[in-house]
C-alpha cells in the first residue's frame, strides 16, 4: 500500500488532503500541533506534535513515503498576518519547520516533497492597479512581499529548490491563492475573507449591515479546497515539473463583489459599512497560464458553485454556536 505524510493534517487544506489520499487508497499519517477542530481526520494515524523540533520531524518521516506534503505553518488571514505583531513568530515557526523536514526528507532518503507556498510572496509594487496586478510567476523578482509571512515563503519556496539542485532531490512548489471551502478556521481572528464574510452575512439580520474593511473596492480571486488538492496532486505527481507555480483561481471580483454574491446567496439585504483594518494588496489574481502549460490543467470552478457549500457549512456553525451560547 503506498503511504503518504501530511504535514499540518489538522488544518483546513491539509484536512482534506488526508480525506482525498484515503479516498484513493493511501495509508496516510497526519501530524499536527492540534487535533483538527472541524472534524475526525481521515488519516490511519495522526501524531501530535511540534514540527520545530528537529528530533520530532525525524521520527515521523519514513523512508518509504512516496508522497510527503508539508502544509504546516504558523498562519492566519490578513488580522494575524497583516498587524506585525506576529512577524517574529510567523517568519521564526514557519522556516523552522521547512529546515527540519528537508533534513529529516533527506535523512531518511525521501526524494519528494510538495511544499504549499503563497500568493503572498508576489511583490507589492505589481499590485497596486485592482484591475490589473500582475501575479505570473516570473514577476516574483525583484522580491518585494508585502508581508514577512510573504517573506518567509519565499526564501522557503528557495530552500525546497535548492535542496532539488544540490541533493538530487524532486520537491515541489505551489504558490497557493486564497483557498476556502467548508470546514476551515471562520471566526476567532485567523479566519480568510470569504469565511468572515458568509460568517457576517450569516449572523446579521436581514436588512443589518455589515462591515467591511476597508472601500471593499480591492480585488482577489478565491479558490474552492477541492481544486486545490486536485492542483497539488497533479503537481505532485508530474513527471519533471517542480515549480513554483500558481495554484489558484483567475475569477478575479471586488470585495464588494463577493459580499453581494454571498448575500445572494443567502437571500439577504445587507448594507455595507467601510471600516478601517489591515488590507494587503490592492489587487491580486492568479496568473494560470503557466499551470495550464505545464500540467495541461487549471482550475475551472466558478467563485458562486464554492461559496453556496462555504457559506451553508458557514451558517450550521453560526447557528449551533449561537444555539449553545443560549444554552
Ligand atoms: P491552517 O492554519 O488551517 O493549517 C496549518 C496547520 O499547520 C495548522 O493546523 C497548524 O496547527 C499546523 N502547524 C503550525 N505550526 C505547527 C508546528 N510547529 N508543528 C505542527 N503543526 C503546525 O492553514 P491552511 O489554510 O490549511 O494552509 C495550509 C498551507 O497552505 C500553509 O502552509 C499556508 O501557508 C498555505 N497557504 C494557504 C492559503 C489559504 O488560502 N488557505 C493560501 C496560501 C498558502
């Protein structure tokens, strides 16, 4: 039976990860800080522990994983990434574990590591028009990330290729854009827009208000779970390709857009209210000409078809946490 490791199992992407390699048949260990909090995980074996810990990585990897995914990191949506307050840790835990599971890969003779970096690594200064940025992956260069989140995924995404040029090795680098989907982190501050969005449609009163930060005039493109895996396992599995290469969607909208498209969704009427808080980029879209050359694939899903299962998942969690509030 192939065996695979999922680094950071007990998160959103990589939750669902583990379901899929189940799903075709793999015996897969998870490993994680934390238990998942949205549901059981689909792995055979989950350990808890701390990535940091250079002794920890060498335990869990063995030499007969065919696939290792390393999705771990310390992150969170722009609240967490965006105030500074976090750089320290964020930059320090991040690269960290991308050190300690290439030794431990190596060490134990893994050849293969898919490794989940950021949109975020794309320079400010090619964002700044919200009609037209430009995230190809060539335009990285001259570095100019708007965050040290950013920062600290580039020189990981370097790090895994270096490994590829110096010790033979065939890792993978994906630059993820905006992933959501059902049974991701929607409240407590590390939550991405469209989760604090269908968590506001789906608290307020019909006719309410809800707030938004910033002129809501900002551009992005949000990519449902399920693409995402499917991109990074095609990825993964590609004969000679190792990246880094764009992993999102090219469905660029507003933010106002998008609150109006949930509050459709939802059969509301809400008026939205700009309020200050941290924005990143003015615009930002994923740039999938060189996915589709390179895999012959590119995700396709519309933005609508993801947010009606994200915001009906969204909603259940509203109501049962404000069910067990009264109760
Ligand atoms: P997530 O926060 O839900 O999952 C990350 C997991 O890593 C968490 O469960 C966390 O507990 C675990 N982790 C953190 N530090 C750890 C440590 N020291 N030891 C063990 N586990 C540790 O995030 P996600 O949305 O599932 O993202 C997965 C990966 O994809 C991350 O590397 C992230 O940077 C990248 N990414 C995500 C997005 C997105 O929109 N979700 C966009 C770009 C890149």
């Amino acid at each position: 039976m192939k065996k695979a490791l999922v680094c950071g199992a007990g998160g959103f992407i990589g939750g669902h990860l583990a379901r899929r390699l189940k799903d075709e048949g793999f015996w897969v260990r998870g490993v994680d800080l934390k238990a998942h909090e949205h549901c059981t995980s689909a792995a055979d074996e989950f350990v808890i522990g701390d990535l940091r810990d250079a002794g920890f990585c060498r335990s869990i990897v063995e030499h007969d994983f065919c696939e290792v995914y390393q999705l771990a990191a310390d992150m969170g949506g722009a609240g967490y990434i965006f105030s500074g307050d976090n750089d320290a840790d964020i930059m320090h835990n991040s690269a960290t574990i991308n050190l300690n599971m290439l030794d431990a890969c190596l060490n134990k003779g893994v050849r293969k590591i898919f490794y989940s970096s950021s949109a975020c690594i794309y320079p400010a200064y090619n964002q700044e028009d919200p009609e037209n940025p430009d995230c190809s992956e060539a335009s990285a260069y001259p570095a100019a990330p708007d965050s040290e989140y950013g920062w600290e995924k580039l020189f990981s995404e370097r790090l895994y290729l270096a490994y590829n040029r110096n010790h033979g090795m065939q890792n993978r680098v994906a630059r993820y854009h905006n992933i959501f989907g059902p049974m991701g982190t929607w409240d407590g501050g590390k939550e991405k827009v469209p989760a604090a969005i269908c968590r506001k449609v789906a608290s307020a009163l019909d006719d309410g208000a809800i707030e938004i930060w910033g002129d809501g005039q900002q551009t992005r493109s949000f990519l449902h779970v399920d693409e995402c895996i499917e991109g990074s396992l095609r990825l993964m599995r590609s004969a000679n390709f190792e990246g880094p290469v764009n992993i999102g969607s090219d469905e660029m909208v507003s933010i106002n857009q998008l609150v109006d498209m949930v509050c459709t969704i939802a059969g509301k009427t809400l008026n939205k209210v700009h309020i200050d808080g941290p924005l990143g980029v003015r615009g930002r879209n994923s740039d999938n000409s060189l996915i589709a050359e390179k895999l012959g694939w590119a995700p396709c899903q519309p933005l609508r078809a993801g947010l009606e299962s994200t915001y009906s998942w969204i909603r259940q969690q509203v109501e049962i946490s404000n069910s067990a509030a009264t109760h």
